[in-house]
C-alpha cells in the first residue's frame, strides 16, 4: 500500500510540475502578446545603439570597423542576449519583493526558486526571438552575412547565457535580502561587455568566467563556420561546465538569501 501510495505522489508531483511548466510558459507567451509596444520598444533600443555604434564607428575609424563587423554583431547579438536574459530574471524576482507575492511563491509546494528557474527559461526563449530579429536587422542593415547553423548557434549562445541567469539568481537573492539595490544590480550589465570581448586566447584563465569562453566558440561558430561537432571535447566540456557552475552557484545563492531573509523577518518587507 504505502509503495502504490508513493508511486500515486510521484505521478502527482511530475503532473504538478508539467502543469507549472505550462502555466510558466504561457504567461510568458501572454506577456509578450499583450503587450507588444514594450517587445517593439526592446526590439528598436537595441537597434538604435547598434546604430549609433556602426554608423559612429564609420565616421571616425572608417574601414577598421568593416574589417571586424562580423564579429561585433555576433559580440553585440550575444550582449543583447545576455542583458535580456540577466534584466528579465533579476528585474522579475525584484518585482516580486515588491509586490509583497514573493511570500505566495515560497508558501507553494513548489517554492519560489523552481518557478524563478522556469520564468528564466521562458525569458530565455522569449529573449532569443527578439535577439534573432535584432541579428536579423542588423545583418540587412550592414550587408554582412554569417554562418548561421541553428543547432551550433542556438546550443553555443544558451549555454553561454545559463550562466547570465546563474548571476540574475544571485542578484535576485541579493535583492530579497537588501531591498533597494537595483542601481548597484544595473552595474553589473556593464560588465558583460568586457566578459564578451575578453581576450581568451593570449589569457585562457579567463574561459572560467560567465560569457567568455561561449563569446569565443560563438564568434568561432558563426564567422568561421566551425560546427558544434567540430569544437573539442574540452573547449564544449569548459562550456557546460562553466554553464552549469554559474547556475547552480547563483541558484544556491538565491536559495540561500531567501531562508536568510525568513530567519530575519524581512522577507515581506520592502
């Protein structure tokens, strides 16, 4: 009896899971219909900038620029990629402090981290078609053309933003404890610049850090033409691993500021 009762709890769990899952997914999809204008908005700030950066860098270093616009728009497609992803997990765990909803989110059976897990996946799926539509612009804009193998570039540039969410855990749990430190949160999408054009082959310590090493396979991938079976074991191995170490490092972060944050009583405050 207790076996089949165990097995019944399973299916009822997985069930449960699939179920959020879902939910997670379609309110994301929902967001992104009903509110098209902040999409477009997203869509037409990110154009705007690369805009000035293209025509900008014409005016003043001419054919300098042309000679390495492949590889700034496959740096500027991945940058957009990574502040959306980090805003959209970050700016949502502090909506949520503010609202006073945080609390309904733990008190469930799933908790709050899982929900926050899956919402950034979603924002991830969501970030990328945007990113596509800014590569695409960007593509026509410049006359440039890349090699754009779907399973290496969408492989390569997830992995590459998981640890992107790993830091928008930890920042979301540094915002469930400290309340108002979105200014100091905002710094650290500036920092994702120099991670992206971080010189990994003159100084290959430098893969261990969030958007490095993917920003090199990335550029390797959609320049070079190199496919995600033509990279070694070892460059896809410092990938997932850096990924993966990232996420779940800011996944406990988050994990821990939330039980500190009940110990404290300061969970509901804002």
């Amino acid at each position: 009896m207790s076996s089949h009762q165990n097995a019944v709890g399973e299916r009822q769990q997985t069930a449960g899971y699939l179920q959020l899952i879902k939910a997670v997914l379609y309110r994301e999809f929902l967001l992104f219909v009903r509110y098209p204008a902040n999409a477009v908005g997203g869509v037409f700030i990110s154009l705007f900038f690369f805009g000035v950066l293209f025509f900008g860098g014409q005016v003043l270093s001419g054919q300098a620029l042309n000679d390495s616009l492949e590889g700034i728009i496959v740096g500027y497609f991945l940058w957009t990629l990574s502040i959306g992803s980090y805003q959209s997990l970050a700016n949502d765990i502090g909506s949520e402090v503010q609202w006073g909803t945080l609390e309904r989110h733990i008190m469930t059976p799933f908790g709050f981290a899982p929900v926050a897990l899956l919402k950034g996946a979603a924002k991830v799926v969501r970030t990328f078609i945007t990113s596509a539509v800014v590569l695409v612009v960007m593509l026509v804009l410049t006359g440039t053309t890349l090699a754009l193998n779907i399973v290496t570039t969408v492989t390569i540039a997830t992995l590459s933003v998981l640890s992107v969410l790993g830091l928008g855990f930890a920042a979301g749990g540094i915002t469930v404890l400290y309340k108002r430190v979105g200014n100091w949160l905002n710094l650290l999408q500036f920092l994702f610049i120099p991670l992206i054009s971080a010189p990994i082959v003159e100084q290959p310590l430098l893969r261990i850090l969030p958007l490095a090493h993917g920003s090199g396979l990335l550029q390797r991938a959609m320049v070079d033409g190199t496919r995600l079976w033509e990279f070694s074991a070892v460059e896809l191995g410092t990938l997932v691993a850096v990924a993966f170490g990232y996420l779940i490092g800011g996944y406990l972060v988050f994990q821990y500021a939330t039980k500190r944050a009940r110990r404290l009583g300061v969970l509901g405050d804002y």
